[in-house]
C-alpha cells in the first residue's frame, strides 16, 4: 500500500488538496505550492468511488461460483468502471448453493486486499414471488423465513447488508420487521404487491425497492403497485438499471424526477458476461444470450445486464439536469446510507477510505483509486507523477 498520496484538485475555481495516508483521508485543504503527486485537471471531476451495492457478476465470474478467484476476478474488473466497493449479489438457488456462496464471501472479505472492496452480500432469494421471478427459479423460491434468512446470516458472519423479498407472500410482514430491525435493509423486489401491502411493509421496515420497474408490480390508475409506490413514497430508495433496456430512458428520466438525488441508487445488476464478447453465458444454472447491450434467456426475458456503471452514469447525464453533487450521491452516497457504511464510504471527507473515482470532461472513467491505491488510470495522463 502506497502510505502516502497527495491529489490536487480544483471545485468552484478553488484549487484543493487532499492528502492521504494508510488509505484514509486525512485532510482536504486548500493547495500549496508543492507539487502533487496528483494533479487533476479542472476539466475534470473527483467523486467518490462507485458503490454499486448490486451486482452478480463480471469478466466471466460470479458469486454463485462461490470461489475466492471468482470475487477477485470481479474486484479486479469493477475499478475499470470507478467501482471502488460492491455488494456480493447472490441469486436464487438451493438452500446449499446459497450457504456456500455466503460462506465463501465472508471468508473472502476476510482477506481481501485488492481490487474493490467487497462490503457485504445482497441477499436476491430465495425470498421471491414466482410470479415475478425473472430470469430467477421459480421453483425454488420460498416464503420469507426468517429462521433461515438468520442461518444465513450465522453462515456469513453477519455479513447480509441487503435482502429483496416479496413481502406480500405469507409472512412477509413480519420478516421485514424482524430483518429490518437487525439493522438489514429490506428491498421490496420480484414482487407483486399491491400499494398498500407496500405501504404495510414500508410501516414495517421496507427502505428500498430492487431494481425499480422490473419484475414487481406495474403502476395502473386503480392499483399504482410497488412500481408506483416507489415514485410516490419519499422515504423509499429506489434502485434502478439505467441501461436503457431495462427502462425507457424516459421512465429513467421520470424517476429521477419523482425521486431526484436523495432517492435514486444507480446499480449494473450485472451478469458474468459484463466485459466479454456476445456469446451464451451462464447465470444462476440458466443459459443466457448476451447480444450487444442485451442479456436475455431462451424466452426473451432480461437476464440481468452488460452494464458498466460508467455507461449509467454516461446515460444519466445525457437525459436529466442531475449536478456533480448529485451524481455522487446515486453513484455513491445513498448506497453507503443503505448499506450502514457512512461512517468510511460514500463522500470525501476526512477520516473516510481514500476512495476515489475521476471522471473527465466526457464522463470517461480515467482515474480510480481504492483505500488510497491507484488501481486503475487510464493510458497517458499527463498529470499523474
């Protein structure tokens, strides 16, 4: 680990310098004369490094291969795209498949120490509606138990940061407030609740919504569903795909409107072929056709997503007035809220990880840095020392 690095930096025509020391921030102050080992032109943005706190795979890895090398090979990839952090995402599988992918995150944030950083599990299933069930099992989808989702928990250290569940199923109420009250977000998703169920489980501890408008129930004028509730009730995150296949990018543009900075959480819910070629991967034991911008089963339906979350933030940009503060906190900020992790991730300030990603003028990932590491700088940048 580099044990000190000093970046420069200019924000409101103020040039500022942070200075770093054994992956901290230790201070950000006004620039000296002394050259920085870190120069960030003004054309340029500093933000905070990415969370994305959903995502299933990438570079041809995923959780459900539930082995250290497929993590790595993940936190490896994910700096590419200013992924600083990221929420281990299983899927839905036999009770045994998911134990041993819990177990063997747990064991591997133990001793990571490269790449990004893994910051928990995000717990999609078995928990689920089949009705909903997307491009997960139906067959093997339960209602919540909140003996097993414990069991779980014991199996991985306390580590589940995020659970998506339906909560109308039979005792879904009643999970949400016990999961919630253990300090574990509960993420209405794969649902077809009605409005008011969600109100019941938002009364009951619900946060957020997973991937907003895909596969939970739609607005209608009798029944705004949870796609609804979620634009309407202000206390609720939403997380959405912005990759413009799973949404219009005019139901993106709407979210944003209805949720704005506060309310909006950008995530890949990205599958293993992420940074491949088009070709036929396989996800959670279905076979899954990855075409361009596209990822889909034999029937159609989008199995997860290719995206970077570069590529959101690019397609963010290009349909709504969101401001660099305000990028900062759906690309970071309000994931670290969710995931209880304020204390260290999710802005610049003193006493927080050194996680950083810069953007340029163009919105191009060219710098990231991890707990004070450079772990990914694009080609020929003349201001680096």
């Amino acid at each position: 680990m580099i044990n000190h690095l000093e970046i420069e930096y200019v924000i409101k025509n103020i040039k500022n310098r942070i200075c770093i020391s054994d992956g901290k921030i230790i201070s950000i102050s006004n620039a000296s004369a002394d050259q920085a080992d870190i120069s960030i032109p003004p054309t340029h943005h500093l933000l905070p490094g990415f969370i994305d706190p959903h995502i299933h795979g990438a570079a041809g890895a995923d959780v459900m291969d539930a082995t250290p090398e497929a993590l790595q090979v993940m936190a490896d990839a994910l700096v590419k795209e200013g992924v600083t952090s990221f929420l281990a995402t299983t899927m839905t599988q036999t009770e045994g498949g998911v134990m041993k992918a819990l177990r063997n995150t747990a064991e591997f944030m133990s001793r990571q120490t490269s790449g990004a950083e893994v910051l928990g599990v995000h717990l999609e299933g078995p928990f689920l509606s089949p009705e909903k069930a997307g491009a997960q099992d139906p067959t093997l989808m339960i209602t919540p138990d909140i003996k097993l989702f414990q069991a779980f928990q014991e199996a991985c250290g306390e580590t589940i940061k995020v659970v998506t569940a339906a909560p109308e199923r039979e005792n879904g109420f009643h999970f949400t407030k016990e999961v919630s009250d253990s300090g574990v977000t509960v993420s209405v998703g794969h649902s077809g609740a009605t409005y008011d169920e969600l109100k019941q489980a938002i009364d009951a501890g619900a946060g957020q919504v997973t991937h907003l408008y895909n596969q939970m129930s739609p607005f209608h004028h009798r029944d705004p569903g949870v796609a609804g509730g979620a634009l309407l009730e202000r206390g609720l995150k939403a997380e959405i795909i912005a990759d413009f296949v799973h949404s219009h990018p005019e139901a993106v543009r709407l979210a944003w409107n209805e949720k704005g900075a506060d309310g909006l959480m950008l995530i890949t819910d990205a599958m293993r072929a992420k940074g491949l070629s088009d070709g036929t991967y396989d996800l959670g034991g279905q076979q899954v056709t990855v075409e361009g911008t596209e990822a889909r089963l034999a029937d159609g339906t989008l199995a997860g997503s290719v995206l970077t979350m570069e590529h959101a933030v690019k397609n963010m940009m290009s349909i709504t007035d969101i401001t660099i503060d305000g990028l900062a906190k759906i690309t970071s900020g309000n994931a670290a809220h969710q995931l209880g992790v304020w204390d260290r991730k999710g802005s610049i300030e003193p006493g927080k990880d050194a996680d950083f990603v810069v953007l340029d003028a163009s919105f191009n990932v060219v710098l990231t840095i991890c707990r004070g590491e450079v772990v990914y700088q694009k080609e020929g940048l003349s201001w680096m020392l």
